[in-house]
C-alpha cells in the first residue's frame, strides 16, 4: 500500500531558537524535529511510508514580530526546499507565510509555489489572535486560491489571555495538555474552520480547500449540530455544513482508533480523507498499521492512503 503522510513536522537546525523559542515538555522531540536525512528515511521505511510532505512545526514564522516575518518564512521554504531537492522522491513540503502582513505573505506564497514548487501553504492557527475569517486576510486567500494549492490549517498555542481563562488553575502540566494535544488545539482548529464557513469566507472563495488534521478536529462529530444553529444566518447561500464539506479536508494525524474515523466517513466520505502520521509526535508506524487494519474497503483505503492526496496537492 502507498502511503503518502501529509502532517509532517520539521524545524531547520539553524532557525530552532526563531520558530520555537518557548520550548514546553515536547523539546524531547527536538532532534527528530530538525534530523531531515537518513534517521527520517528510516523511520518511513519502517513504516512503509513513500512520501512525507514536511511542514514547519506550530507556531512556525506567524507569531514573531511582524518585521521579521517575511524574512524568517522565506527562510524556512528555502530550507524546506533544499531538503525536498535533496530527497525529491521521498519529500514535498508547505510554505511558512508571514500572515502578521498579508502582503508580504501574498508575496511569499508566490514565490514558493512558483519558484521552489512547493506543494501548499500551512497556515498554523490564529495569527496573534485574528482568524482568517477576518477581512485583511481576504486578499491572501484570494492569492492562494488563484495558485491553486491548499493550506494545511495546522493548531497553534491559544492566546494568553484564553489559556489564563479556559486552562489556568490546574498544575502547569495538565493546563499545557488540555490547552493543546488533549483538547484545545482541535476545538480552536475546528472553531476557525467554522468560522470560514458562517463568515461567508468560502463563499468569497469558492475554489479555496482547507486540509485539517487530527480525524477534522472535532468536525465530524458536530458539525451537524453548528449546521442547526448557524446556517440561518446566510439565507438562500449554502449550509454551513454544505460550505464546510465542500472546502474542507481532513487527515487521521494523531488518531488511531475506529470509531473516530466511522464517524469521519459517514460525514466528510472516503473522497475527503487523507494519511497523516504528525511525526514526530506521532508514532508513525501506528497510523500505517492502523490504517491497514481499518475495517474498511480496499478502494476507500487506497484513497486515504495515497490518491486523495495525489490529487489534491498534486503529487
């Protein structure tokens, strides 16, 4: 079975101390983050996986200063594509956009699709606590809606003022997991993701196709229910639940048991769902084993596995 990985994660060697200056309890994973060569090729061996596409880890080059943003994403994609021509049957990658300026990030964009022939663009969350829904980021959606790729919509950490109110008063280490892995990484993503869709985001944007991780952070179990609640608010335009099927994606990362990927099937189909590992948070080898032992068809494996993905980003 082909298995193409689309959720991950690397930071460049030299670049750790800009993109993850705050290193938490997952610093552990540091030397598999920035190790791109034969340690990398082994552990995807190992678990048959063919090709990873390679993203910067969360926050990436979205929460530093705005003057230094452009600057450290052209950067990370520099890096990111010596490493893919490097290993160009083995590797493709997603460009860091500087979305603090909008501008500079429709710039950016650009020139790694283009130029360094990048597969998509990730884009880690919140930016300094503004969504994309938001109307300075129209234009920038706009941009990569016309390069026809799409963004990985990838969790980043919550505002401070967010984790004080919804994760503080708990020891510092359950705090940190629920504000993240445990809990508020997905509803954050999947609040974003709803947002598009109710704001009228994706109707500005037809062509725009959003990728999320982590069996649709939370999407698929509830979307009917934001579907009853908010789709009165765009009379005669689709549902939201209509908008969000029609421009999202989803990826297994981080998820490895049956009933979350049942529930996925039956909301978002076999067409809308893709491999992803999240290495290396992830354990590769048990998404690959998952998803070969899934008690599912052999036709609906092989499009998780490989061919959506080939379509979508164009592998």
């Amino acid at each position: 079975m082909t298995l193409i990985a689309l959720e991950e994660h690397l930071i460049p060697a030299e670049l750790v101390d800009q993109v993850w200056p705050k290193r938490s309890a997952s610093g552990a994973v540091l030397p598999r983050l920035t190790e791109v060569g034969e340690q990398r090729l082994r552990v995807m061996d190992d678990a048959g996986i063919d090709l990873q596409v390679l993203s910067v880890t969360a926050p990436g080059s979205q929460q530093v200063p705005v003057e230094r943003a452009a600057d450290l994403s052209r950067a990370l994609n520099d890096r990111c594509a010596e490493v893919v021509a490097a290993h160009p049957d083995r590797f493709n990658a997603l460009a860091s956009l500087p979305t603090q300026d909008p501008a500079a990030a429709i710039i950016e964009a650009k020139r790694a699709i283009t130029e360094l022939g990048l597969c998509g663009v990730v884009i880690n969350g919140h930016t300094q606590g503004r969504f994309l829904d938001s109307a300075e980021f129209d234009e920038m959606l706009g941009a990569i809606e016309e390069l026809d790729v799409p963004v990985y919509l990838h969790p980043t950490y919550p505002p401070a003022q967010v984790a004080d109110v919804y994760f503080g008063g708990l020891p510092t280490e359950i705090g940190s997991a629920l504000a993240t892995a445990a809990w508020g990484w997905h509803a954050e993503t999947g609040l974003h993701v709803l947002r598009l869709a109710a704001s009228g985001a994706f109707d500005r944007h037809p062509g725009l196709q959003i990728v999320v991780g982590h069996m649709g952070e939370n999407l698929p179990f509830s979307l009917m229910r934001a579907d009853a609640v908010l789709s009165g608010f765009n009379p005669g335009g689709p549902s939201v639940a209509e908008a969000v099927r029609s421009h999202v994606h989803i990826t297994i990362s981080g998820y490895t048991t049956t009933p979350p990927l049942f529930c996925a099937l039956q909301v978002f189909g076999a067409d809308r769902i893709m491999f992803a590992a999240d290495y290396p948070f992830g354990d590769a080898s048990a998404h690959a084993k998952f998803l070969a032992d899934a008690p599912i068809s052999p036709a609906d494996r092989e499009k998780i596995a490989h061919r959506n993905a080939r379509r979508l980003f164009t592998l």
